[in-house]
C-alpha cells in the first residue's frame, strides 16, 4: 500500500510541476525581457542552436539576465569590501568622495566564482585616477 501511495503522490507532484512549467512557458510569450530575442537568436546561432520557439529563446534570456545580475552584484560586495578596507587603512583621512569605484579586479573575482576566467593587459586602465589629468589627481 505504502508503494502505491508513493507512486500516486509522485505522480501527483510531476503532474502540478509540469503545470507549472507549462504556465511559466506560457507568461514567456507575453514577457519582453531586457536583452534582446535578436541578440539573443545571434548568440544562439553563432553556437549552432536554431529554434524557432519564441519561449525558448526568451527563457534563454531570462537565465543571462539572471546570470549578469548575480555577477554584478557579487562584483559590487567586492568593491565595498575592497574599498571598505581602504578606508580602513586611511582613518586619518577623511573619505571625502563616497562613490563606489569597480574595478576590473572586482568583475574578475566576481565571475571566477562562476568559473568565468578574464585576463586583461597590464596596461589596461583599471584604476580610478585613469584617464584623468595629473593635475587633478589625489594621489
């Protein structure tokens, strides 16, 4: 009997999850996500995936979104905690700029945690006094 049970509540639960996989496919066909569907059929394409279902390439977009919003926030814990112990260094100066400055050193240690690799030049500007005159350097 404990068999049967099981096999019904199984049944019963793959039964409401692909009702509610089916519902989230659906309210895909009226989502207008922020990445493109043409950039996204591109990227798609350039890998050799062709697929005409709207749904698809939509839900395709919605995982990247997601994915570059985690790696954006992790990026950001990682510049207030790097500039956070700056100040901390620096308790004799008053901070005066409160501006929160990523860098590419914050973006790589936030997609490594994704198994996401980047390497930049050594002459790649990636310091927050970059670009500015010399004359108005804080240095």
């Amino acid at each position: 009997m404990n068999q049967s049970n099981q096999g019904q509540q199984t049944s019963e639960g793959r039964h409401e999850d692909d009702a509610a996989l089916a519902d989230f496919l659906a309210s895909l066909v009226d989502y207008t996500p922020t990445i493109p569907d043409e950039l996204v059929e591109h990227y798609l394409g350039k890998s050799g995936f062709q697929c005409p279902d709207v749904r698809l390439i939509r839900l395709v977009a919605v995982a990247t979104q997601k994915f570059i919003a985690d790696v954006a926030t992790d990026a950001l814990q990682h510049c207030k905690a790097r500039q956070s112990a700056v100040v901390k260094d620096k308790r004799d100066k008053q901070q005066k700029d409160k501006r929160l400055i990523l860098t590419m050193d914050d973006l790589s240690k936030s997609l490594r945690e994704y198994g996401v690799n980047v390497k930049h030049q050594e002459y790649f500007a990636d310091s927050p006094s970059a670009g500015l005159d010399p004359a108005s350097r804080e240095e």
